[in-house]
C-alpha cells in the first residue's frame, strides 16, 4: 500500500515536471527558485513583524528620535545598491562570458562585504555618540533591525561564495541561473534595507499618529 501511495504521489504530483526529487542529483534551476522565493516570503514576513511591533512602540511617551542620519549609512546603501547592479550583470554574462560573469560576481561580493563593513562602521558612529542598544527603545531598533538585515546579507554573501567557488567552465548555463538566483535575492536585500532605512530615520511619532487618526485607527 505504501509503495503504491509513493507511485501514485510521484506520478501526480512531481516535485518538477522532469519528475525531480530531493536526492536525485542537482536541483534544477525551478526547484531552487522556488526554494528561494519560499525563503524570501519568510524573510519579509519576519521584516514586516518588526516593522509592525516599531510602529507601534513609537508611540510611547519614552520614545526618542534618532539622530540625524550618519554618512556611514548613506555610504552602505550606495554599496549595498552597487552590489545589486553587480549581480544581474553577471547573470547576463555567465552564458558567452564566464570570466567576466565570475569577475563581476566577485565584484558584487565584494560590494557586499563593504556594505557589512560600513554598516559596523556607522554602528561605531552612533556609539560615540551615545546611542547604544541600552540608550532607548529607538536605539534598540536601530541594533536590530540593521543587525537583522547584516544576518542576511551575510547568509546570501555565504550561498554566493559557494556559487562562485563552483563555477565550471563547462556548465555556464547553471553558472548563470545561479547567478540570477542571488541577483533575485540582492533586489530584496535593497528593498528591505531602504524600507528599513525609511523606517528608522523618516518615522516619527506625529506621523504615525496621523496616519493612524486617517485610517480610523486608535492611536497613543
């Protein structure tokens, strides 16, 4: 009985089309899109809940405004942005130009390590000036949520180094695919980082307050 759920199940309902199951070799390229945009739903999901527990906590009475924003800041996201160019780059190169495509991933990895570095760097810049974790509840976002998001440039600056240590010569069409798949995943790192960014520095109490009294919804 067992044996013929499996048959059935295989036969009805594939994991791909070409009858692709875990363990069976490489996944191929829509097995791991799939697998990626799963991921990505689960990460904006966690995003959203903090920026809904931010909103709400800004408007306590104890809540203080961050200070004006650090050039460190504006320097990542320009790094953080050039790194998200790099990688769709690659992508398009991969198929006639291998070497290239694995320069300008490289190029893109790196961008991304900078971006990390200029994250800590601003990280040190509101240290000196006070703002620490313990400093306040705006204060603590700000660790987090910027902390947060160094997580995931990490984790995808790890899955990329392992695509760029794989490159074959002889198989530039996964090379590129691969490739496609973490210039996906950059434009949601960007994405989340402006909104975050949008969040922790262009929020304020009064207007959230006034979106809120638009909206009909009971406000502090």
């Amino acid at each position: 009985m067992t044996m013929r759920m499996l048959w059935f199940c295989e036969m009805r309902c594939p994991f791909q089309p070409d009858g692709y199951w875990p363990g069976s070799g490489p996944a191929p390229y829509g097995t791991r899109e799939v697998g990626l945009w799963a991921f990505i739903g689960v990460v904006c999901t966690l995003f959203a809940l903090f920026g809904a527990a931010y909103l709400m906590r800004i408007g306590y009475e104890d809540w203080r405004l961050l200070p004006p924003v650090p050039w460190q800041l504006w320097l990542s996201t320009a790094l953080l942005a050039a790194g998200d160019a790099a990688w769709p780059l690659a992508a398009r190169a991969a198929a006639r130009r291998p070497r290239r495509a694995y320069r300008l991933g490289m190029c893109g990895w790196l961008l991304s390590a900078a971006f990390v570095g200029s994250q800590l760097w601003a990280w040190g810049a509101m240290a000196a000036q006070k703002i620490v974790v313990t400093a306040g509840p705006a204060a603590g976002f700000f660790y987090m949520l910027t902390g947060l998001h160094i997580v995931h440039v990490a984790g995808g600056m790890l899955a990329a180094a392992w695509v760029l240590a794989r490159r074959r010569p002889d198989d530039a069409v996964r090379f590129g695919e691969s490739l496609a798949l973490c210039a996906r995943y950059w434009h949601v790192l960007l994405l989340l980082w402006c909104a975050v960014f949008a969040l922790l520095f262009g929020m304020t109490p009064e207007l959230v307050r006034e979106i809120c009294t638009t909206l009909g919804i009971p406000a502090r």
